[in-house]
C-alpha cells in the first residue's frame, strides 16, 4: 500500500510538471573576465617608430538572462580596466608609453545554451570613465578629453559548463572576442596625435582607433525561475526553482 501510495504521488507530481508550459525563465550570475586588450590602429600598425605590445585587462560584473527554451538574452553589465602599451621602437633608452583606461560596459548578447555549452552574440556599449596616458619618460596625464565617451563593438563568445549540470547552480568557463566598430579618439584627440600623440605615425593620415579584446570569462550561474501556464489554460504565474 505504502508503495502504491508513493508511485501515485510521484505520477502525479510527474503530470503537474508535463501540464505546466513554461512561457520565459530567468537566471543570474556573477562574471569575470582577463585578456589581452588594445586600441588597434592600422597607422600604428604599419609605422616603423611605434610597434604594439601585448597589454592586458579585466572586468568585473553580473548578467541577468531572459531565456526562451535554449535560447535568451544576456544582459551583462561589467566594469572594465584596460591597458595598451607601445614600443617605441626609435627611443630604446626611455621607456614604453601607454594608455590605461576604464569603462562601465553593458553588453546585449543573443545568446543559445544547449548540450551544457553556449554560444553568444551581440553589442557592447561603452561608457569610458578615465584614460590616463604615460609618456616614455614615466610621467603621467589625464587624456580622457581625446577620447569619446562612449563606442560600440561587437561580441562574439563560446564556452561551456564546468561546474553543475541543472538551472538551479552552474558555472560556465568560455571565449569572448571583442573589436570596437566606432572610433574611441575624439577629433580633438586625433588632432593631438593620440593614441600614441607622435605626429610621425600618421604620415598617410588618420585612422580609426578600435578598442579590442579577447580573453576568458568565468560565470556562476543561478537560477532564478519561470513564468508558466497549464496547458488546459489559465494566468501565468511565477515558478521558482
């Protein structure tokens, strides 16, 4: 009897669930990210006076997911530090210069989880908080008034689960690529010569400065819960899990 008795309340906790179709559900996580990041600049690129060195950044954030099934939107918001230090190639008794900057980041990501991995796609929308820049003798500047304050790149990302196998607690180990499609230097910091502030660079002229990065992201991920209906009809309500 006890058994029977079992069995019916597990058939009908089983036939509650088949019964509710689930309209939206939502998670949110905590988020941190570190690579190499840039201000890329085809002048730069090509100039024999300065050259590029690998320079690094971080962010720091959360997300908030919006999820359809498998797929949803990933709304992160993040705070972001960055360097791109340079080699000046034709002064190798000084030091290197290079530019520091933070911004706030808000990312809008399209993104599909499914088979414990995901994918993502989207914008990004910077808004720059400081630019410092130091010359190759050590000294230190305020040059956020050659910069934009705000650009716009686009984000694209992979990864998977490393930790937990459920909605209710995971987290997520991936790939992020990131590149600037509007200018980060202001026209009066592209009159100034920046990012690099050396006239000679620019022998064929202005060009586009780019933000960049790529990198790993580390997520924790928690559920948060449901919108659901009965399938026989009635108002939506709010499942948690």
């Amino acid at each position: 009897m006890q058994k029977i008795l079992i069995a019916t309340v597990a058939m009908m906790i089983s036939v509650a669930a088949i019964a509710q179709k689930q309209l939206v559900w939502f998670d949110v996580g905590l988020k941190a990210q570190y690579g190499a990041t840039g201000l890329f600049n085809s002048a730069i690129a090509d100039s024999e006076d300065v050259d590029y060195i690998i320079s690094k950044g971080y962010g720091l954030g959360g997300k908030i997911g919006i999820n359809f099934g498998y797929n949803g939107l990933a709304i992160d918001i993040m705070t972001s530090t960055a360097t791109q230090e340079f080699d000046n190639v034709m002064d190798s008794e000084n030091g290197n210069p290079k530019v520091d900057y933070k911004s706030l980041d808000l990312y809008l990501l399209y993104r599909n989880a499914k088979n414990l991995g995901y994918f993502e796609i989207g914008p990004k929308f910077s808004f720059v908080n400081s630019v410092e820049y130091t010359d190759e003798l050590g000294a230190t500047r305020d040059v956020k008034a050659d910069y934009n304050s705000n650009f716009i790149s686009g984000v694209v990302g992979f990864g998977a689960n490393v930790m937990g196998t459920d909605g209710a607690f995971s987290g997520i180990l991936g790939l992020r690529f990131e590149y600037g499609f509007t200018d980060a230097v202001s026209d009066s910091g592209a009159e100034a010569n920046a990012p690099v502030y050396n006239p000679t660079v620019y022998t064929d002229g202005l060009k586009s400065t780019n933000p960049i990065f790529a990198g790993i992201v580390f997520e924790l991920n928690w559920g948060v819960g449901a919108f659901a209906v009965a399938q026989c009809g009635g108002r939506p309500k709010f499942i948690m899990f």
